[in-house]
C-alpha cells in the first residue's frame, strides 16, 4: 500500500520536473572543452535542464552567431568578441562575466623535452611548432605575441605549423606532426601538474591576459535553462572544476 501511495505522489513530482526542464545550446571556446565536459553532466544532475555543447574557434564562432547560429550561451576565449556581440545587438546588455582567465604553455609530448626556461626555442633542435591562428583564436595571439617578446619570430616562423583553433593545434603537438607548440594549459593539464609530456609554462607579462568572457546571446533571451547555466558556472561546484585545469578565477 505504501509502495503505491508513493508512486501516486511521486510519479506527478517527476511529470512536473520534465515539464520545466529546458536545453541551452552553448557555443564553447576549444580550449575549455574538458573543463565544460566535466561541468555539462553536473548542471544536468543537479538542475534538470541539459547543455547542448559545441566546440570551436572564438572566431568561427563570431562569424556562425553573426550569421544566424543557434547559440544561445557563449563561453569565449577572450574578452573582446563577447563585448564586440553585445555592441552589435547579438547578445544581451549586461550578462558578461569573467569565467575564467587562461593561461598558454609551450608543450611537448616528448618527456624533457620542453626545459623549465624554454631554451628549447633557441635551440633549433626541432622542425616544427604548432600555434593557432592568431586571427582566429585568442591563445594564438598569445603564442605570437610570446614569440615577439622572446626576439625569436624570425627563427620561428618558418617552423610554423598552423591550428584552425586551440584544438587542432594541440592534436598536432600530441600526435606529434609538430615536436612541440603553444597550447591551452588545460589541455595538458589536472590535479596540479601537467599530466604528460613536457611545459614550459607562460609566464603572464609575456602576452596579454588571456581573460575568458561569456555572455548571453539574444537567441537565449528568456530561456530558464541559459540562465540556470549562467548561475552554475558562477558556483562554487564549477568553479573547483574550472581551476582543475589550471585557469585562475
């Protein structure tokens, strides 16, 4: 009697919780992706609603929301493109934030091979170092603008080998088609220490900080499910995840 009593009350609890629960579709920059993997599952359990995740290239995806992309959440990997969408009317007036601030490592598969002072670059021992398109992706700015401070632009550029975005450029690095590059910290990165390889990790006044937007979109406007997302990446859950892999907060 009671076991039926209890599917009496609860079955309707259950009706209720599917009816309100939502999906946001979220544009999310490559370099985030093992952190968002992690946080995607979590926000479902904990919220009822379900993040719908692609991942790419900040700059591709300004030219897809631009042109009619479905996002409706956008977890950049600058803080410009964010601020850019908002003045020209694609997303919506004050829902910036900062949620992470990146940070850039020169990486090798190789163990040893990348030194703590990265004289690897001046040491001509290797054919080619992948980064990413600096127009494209905000880390690859942050390679080139590394590679200017360290004098070494003319004895690099020709090793190049170039990453439509942060993803790309760290499969060619793990595959090594490249023996080494500039890649996301998180990507190589859990539990306090890189997990692979070799880095040399960027110090900060060599390029500009890497500050990580996200925003709104006006495609997500009075969604509950965009604004339940907003409010979990802000939390103390996520953030613990978010600073796993190596961003400062």
């Amino acid at each position: 009697m009671m076991k039926q009593l209890l599917k009496f009350f609860i079955a309707p609890l259950i009706m209720i919780a599917s009816a309100n629960a939502a999906e946001v579709i979220v544009a999310v920059a490559a370099n985030f992706t093992a952190p968002m993997q992690k946080i995607a599952p979590l926000f479902e359990k904990d919220t009822g609603h379900k993040a719908i995740l692609s991942f790419g290239s900040t700059g591709a995806f300004y030219a897809q929301i631009k042109n009619g992309g479905p996002f409706q959440v956008f977890l950049s990997a600058d803080d410009e493109t964010p601020l850019k969408l908002e003045r020209e009317g694609y997303a919506v007036g004050g829902t910036r934030f900062t949620y992470a601030t990146g940070k850039l490592v020169l990486w090798s598969k190789q163990q040893g091979f990348v030194d703590e002072k990265a004289e690897v670059l001046r040491s001509n021992n290797f054919q080619k170092i992948a980064i990413a398109n600096p127009k494209l992706a905000p880390y690859g700015a942050a390679a080139i603008e590394t590679i200017n401070k360290l004098g070494l632009m003319q004895a690099l550029q020709p090793k190049f080998v170039q990453g439509e975005n942060i993803a790309q450029t760290f499969q060619f690095v793990n595959t090594e088609n490249a023996q080494l590059g500039f890649v996301a910290l998180s990507q190589v990165f859990s539990d306090g220490k890189i997990t692979q390889g070799s880095g040399w990790i960027v110090p900060n006044n060599l390029h500009n900080p890497i500050q990580q937007d996200a925003v709104v979109l006006t495609a997500g406007q009075n969604n509950p499910a965009v604004s339940a997302l907003i409010q979990y990446i802000k939390s103390d859950k996520a953030k613990v995840i978010i600073k796993s892999f190596g961003y400062d907060l």
